[in-house]
C-alpha cells in the first residue's frame, strides 16, 4: 500500500495538485466532467477544444515541457471555459453580434472558472492557470494585468493556442478567418499580446503540419522513395538547441577591415572624425550592434542610431566594445563566413535603400532605420549556426515572403522572429526590435514597413524575386510615390556607396528636411509650394527659419551645408 501511494505521489498529476491535499486520479475525471458540462450547456464555445488541446500539447512537446507541465497544459486548455458555465444565455448562446455588455460578461469567465476549479481541492494549481489564460504578454489582459513571465508559462502556451483556433475557426457571433489570417494575426500580436517564444513554437508546429500534409498529398498512400529530408532537428531537442544557441550567440563577428578602419577613425577628435567613425561602424553588422548595446549602458533613454551612440561614447568606449568583438579575416575560411558577407552586403544595400526612402517620407528617423536596416537579417546568421542546412533552403527565385515561408516549413522558426529574439537579448532598444522582428510581417510597426519596403526595392533593383503588387501596398502605406520609388529601384544598383553621415542629428524638422531636399533638386519656391501643397510665403517662412538653424546667409550654402553634414 505504501508503495502504490509513493507511486502517486510521484506523478504528473501530484505537480499540479494543490500542496495540502493528497493528490488523487480523480483531476482528470473532474476535467473531463467540466469538459462534458461546458460542451452541453455551450457547444459553440467548447467546438474549439479538442484543437487547442491538440496545438498546445505539440507546443508543449516543442519548448521541451516535461510530463508534468505538459498535463498543466493539457488540463488549463481542456477546462480553460469552464467559467462559462455560469454565463446567461442571452450570452453564451447568442448568434449575433456581442454588444459591450455581452463582452464584459464573457470575459469574466477566466474569474469564473477558477472559482469552480477551487471549489475541487486537487485543482487549486489548475485553478491558477484558468485564471491565468487571457492575461497579455505587455500587461494588457484580464483579470489581473499580469506580464511577461508573471504569466505561468501553461496559461501563455493554452493562450496563443486558443487565440488561434478562435480567429480561424467560425464563431456564433462572426465568421473565421482561416489559418493563414490567424497565423498573420497572431505574430502581429507577437510581444503584445502573447509571448514571443510560444507565438514562435506555435507558428512552428502549424507550418510544419501544413508542410506533411502538403507531402502527403504529393507522394501518395506509399510516399516517395529516397526522397531527401531536412536535417533540422525539431521537437523538444531541436528547441532547447535553438534556445540555446540564442543564450551563447554573444555577438556577431565583425570583418576584419572594417575594424581596422574603426579603430583608425576612433583616434581622431572632432566633427569629422565623429563622422568618419559613423560611417566605418555602420559599414559592418556585428560593429553596429556592439557600439548600440555598449551605448544603452550609457544613457536613460534608448539610443537607435549609430550617430548618436558616437556622440555619446567617448573613443576608447567604441575601441573596447569593437576590439571584444570576435573577427572575421579575409579570405573567408567558412559557409558561416560567406553567409555572413552575403548579409552584410545586402544589408548594406537594404541601408542605402532606406536613407532615400527615409529622406522623403521619415528624415527624423533616418539614422534609427539606417541601424535596423543593418541588423535586419541576423536571424539568418543563427539559423545558420544551429542548422547549416539553412544555406541549402536559400533560393533568389523565392520572394522574400515565399522564403520566410520555406524557413518555417524547414526549420520551424523563421529569421525575423529569431532576429527580434536576438535584438532583444542584445539589449537593442525596442523600436530596433520591433523592426527587425516584424520586418516580413502583414501587421507590422511603421519601422518594420519601411524596412520591409526597403528590403523589397533592394531585391528587386538587383533582380530577385518579388511581390510587386505588396512592394506598391507598402509604398502607398509609407506615403511614397511611384514617382519616388520608380527612381530608387533604378538609382540603387548604381550608388556609388552611403553619404557621409555625421554625428549630429539634424536641427531641421520633417517640413523643413523636406523643402531642403527639393531645393537641392533644383526646384524653386513656386514648385515646392505646388510639391508640398503649401503658399508660398509659407515656403519663404520656413527658408528663413532653415537659414537660422544652419546658420548661413542662402538657399546655396544651407543645401551644401546640409549635404555635407548627411542631412539631405
């Protein structure tokens, strides 16, 4: 008898039992009753469960839970509505539209099935993670406004699930979207809403159940003989690997040119030298997120570009965070190493990209995308690490969407999310990482667009594969013309290398930035007026007011002025 209750005692079930009581087998009958209440007192909201089981079970196995957590998991999705039970019916079984009192009903049953679950001693750890189910990575959900990692990892994991399968599945009250839409959706509220990792294993195991399907239905009952594989391990070894990989992926190697020019400019005093070290830190992706993580150390408030992290670091702070970084020497030696100039080449292109785009329509912001710019594609570089398979998926015939596509279906995580992951450990501020992990994404920040947009004209001006009709969406949604980005996609190929940037930000505002610009095209007050739908004595204001800030007498010297220094 003893030894059958140590046996107990020792299961899953005894983990998520309340401490004082002895556990017992009955948590999985008391679960399934719920299940069994919920589902004939409302059958429209308990349609979804068996799939959120299913989904956050195989996430569950891909963060690599072990059988306890993952039986929290099971048994918070399978009762996470039991709250429900108690809802009228005018709520729960109404097939139109929710109005807001309906709303503030429905989302008291979390609160609701936890004071069930209590009402059971063995489900008080259930209980807990009911309760739990809508809270919000960034603090924004119900009932308590828990964050982060106050949230139990069981009640994230059942969160992302159910938000999926309510998005793409039918409802009483609206229609669903589909997987897709649900899967675009939920990395839009990636970091928000939910976090960052389960969103990540999430799109993961659909991708990959997409992708068996897709392989089934194209090799038949006997499948295909000899058929390669990918060599990437996935489950619960292929995510701890990865977790892994990101904990020890200090820093990304620096070109040994570049620091050699690096430490040159860092020994001269001044203006120009604050110049020229910009410029030779922004050659190169691993130096650029060194000087920005050692710059964070330094001030209160997030430093996103490059010139201001120059102005703010003294020479020997830039010298020490370039010198620890690890180097890369000429010839490459390594596939790391050639994937690695490969990125920093398109990165560079991707950069020049945005200071043109960012000189019409964000020239406040030009140095802060310049910098996501950069560092953009670093999650390519870690997938490359922990799998080199990586290089083989690559391909310039797939558009970048159809690419990310191929990353999930082979590697389970895509390079923008693991970037973002990157950025953040970094210690990058969050306007870089929202920018690099939402730079492929349909619902991301205006940062990310531009990068987006950017990226888009890059492979296009250098004849790879793209969306040409997303390409346009983007330019309308960032308020650039045809006209405009006509004339970037044909320049660009052709550039003879980035401006000189200084340290200094510019003291013009956009409006400004922006008749400064036309007047360096040629055009006089008459055609700006028209160009900018303002008067012209409107114009004339804000010369007066240019002339003033750059201290010079005329229109000539404030548009050399302003060209030397990087500003137009």
């Amino acid at each position: 008898m003893g030894a059958t209750s140590a046996t107990v005692d020792s299961s899953p079930l005894a983990a998520i039992a309340s401490g004082g009581e002895r556990p017992s087998a009955s948590i999985p009958a008391i679960a399934d009753g719920l299940e069994r209440a919920l589902r004939a007192r409302a059958p429209a909201q308990h349609a979804g469960t068996p799939l959120v089981r299913k989904l956050a079970a195989q996430v569950s196995r891909r963060l690599g839970l072990d059988a306890t957590e993952r039986l929290a998991v099971d048994i918070c999705a399978q009762v996470r509505d039991a709250g429900m039970i108690s809802l009228p019916d005018a709520v729960i079984l109404k097939t139109g539209p929710l109005s807001p009192d309906d709303w503030t009903l429905l989302n008291r049953h979390p609160e609701l099935g936890a004071e069930l679950l209590g009402s059971f001693p063995t489900m008080a750890r259930a209980a807990e993670l009911v309760r739990a189910h809508h809270e919000q990575w960034d603090g924004g959900g119900y009932p308590d406004g828990l964050q982060g990692e106050l949230i139990p990892l069981p009640s994230r994991i059942v969160s992302v699930c159910d938000a999926f399968v309510a998005i793409a599945t039918d409802r009483p009250h609206r229609r669903g979207i589909g997987a897709q839409g649900a899967m675009e959706h939920i990395l839009g509220e990636r970091k928000a809403k939910f976090d960052p990792l389960t969103v990540d294993c999430l799109v993961a195991v659909i991708t990959e159940k997409c992708r068996s399907r897709r392989q089934a239905t194209a090799n038949g009952p006997h499948g295909t003989a000899g058929q390669a594989q990918p060599t990437a391990r996935r489950g619960p070894s292929g995510a701890r690997e990865l977790r892994s990989a990101i904990a020890e992926f200090d820093a990304v190697p620096a070109f040994g040119p570049v620091v050699e020019r690096t430490l040159a400019a860092a020994a001269f005093a001044g203006p120009l030298g604050g110049s020229n070290l910009a410029g030779a830190i922004e050659g190169d992706i691993g130096a650029t997120i060194a000087v920005l993580g050692a710059a964070q150390l330094r001030s209160d408030a997030p430093v996103a570009g490059v010139p201001a992290a120059v102005a703010l670091l003294t020479p020997e702070e830039i010298r020490d965070a370039i010198t620890a970084l690890p180097t890369v020497a000429f010839p490459w030696q390594t596939k790391f190493d050639a994937l690695l100039l490969r990125c920093l080449t398109h990165a560079q292109a991707v950069a020049r990209a945005i200071a043109r785009i960012a000189q019409m329509v964000r020239p406040l912001d030009r140095d802060e995308l310049v910098a996501a710019a950069l560092i953009h594609d670093v999650g390519k570089l870690l997938l490359a690490r922990v799998w080199p398979d990586f290089l083989v998926a690559t391909s310039v015939r797939d558009t970048p969407e159809e690419a990310l596509r191929r990353e999930r279906r082979e590697f389970g995580f895509d390079h923008a999310t693991l970037g973002g992951l990157l950025a953040e450990r970094w210690g990058l501020p969050e306007v870089l990482v929202r920018a690099v992990s939402g730079h492929h994404s349909a619902y991301a920040s205006d940062e990310a667009a531009l990068i987006r947009l950017a990226d888009m004209v890059v492979h296009h001006a250098h004849g790879n594969a793209v969306d040409r009709q997303v390409m346009l969406r983007l330019a309308s949604r960032c308020e650039l013309s045809i006209s405009a980005l006509r004339a970037i996609v044909v320049d660009l190929p052709h550039h003879g290398g980035s401006p000189r940037r200084r340290a200094e930000r510019s003291p013009l505002s956009g409006r400004e930035t922006a008749i400064l610009q036309l007047l360096a095209e040629g055009s006089r007050g008459a055609t700006i007026a028209r160009e900018l739908h303002l008067s012209e004595s409107t114009v004339r204001t804000h010369l007066h007011n240019i002339y003033a800030k750059l201290e010079v007498p005329d229109r000539a010297q404030a548009v050399l002025r302003a060209t030397e220094m990087g500003w137009v």
